[in-house]
C-alpha cells in the first residue's frame, strides 16, 4: 500500500491529458484553416490590385494619346499672332 501512495496511474494521466490534446489538435487545426483563407485573401487582394494597375496603365496611356492629339489639333485652331503683337 505504501507503494501506491503519490503514484498516478496511466488511466489517470491520459484522462487528464486527452482534453487538453483534444483542444490543442482543434486550435492547430483552426490555425491552419486561418492561415490558408488569409493566403486566399491576399491572393484576390494582390490579383485585384494587379488589375488596377493594368488599368490604371491603360487610361494614362490613352489620356497621353488625347493630350498629344489634342496639342496636335489646336495647332490648326489657335489663330496666328499679329506680326505687331510682341
């Protein structure tokens, strides 16, 4: 008897053990699971922001083009300057 006393049994330790386990395994799996939708997240996010600066490439493109036609266009429109004008 004296044996026993302050002795635990393996029944006991992994009665204790199996919640605490149980809970870590749900909390990694959780982890996992955050970690793979903010991956995805950030995955559009950075697709997205591509496409912008496509975009955004595009229209300054295009606005060079107007502005270029436009300077081209007013040369005919802008009236020629009196020779007495200084």
């Amino acid at each position: 008897m004296l044996a026993t006393v302050g002795c635990t049994s393996k029944n006991y330790v992994k009665q204790q053990t199996t919640p605490l386990i149980n809970k870590t395994n749900e909390l990694d799996d959780m982890t996992a699971k955050n970690s793979k939708d903010i991956k995805d997240v950030d995955a559009r996010a950075q697709a997205g922001i591509q496409a912008v600066n496509t975009k955004t490439a595009e229209v300054e493109q295009k606005a060079q083009a107007a502005v270029r036609a436009l300077r081209a266009h007013s040369r005919w429109l802008t009236p020629p300057t009196p020779a007495w004008v200084c």
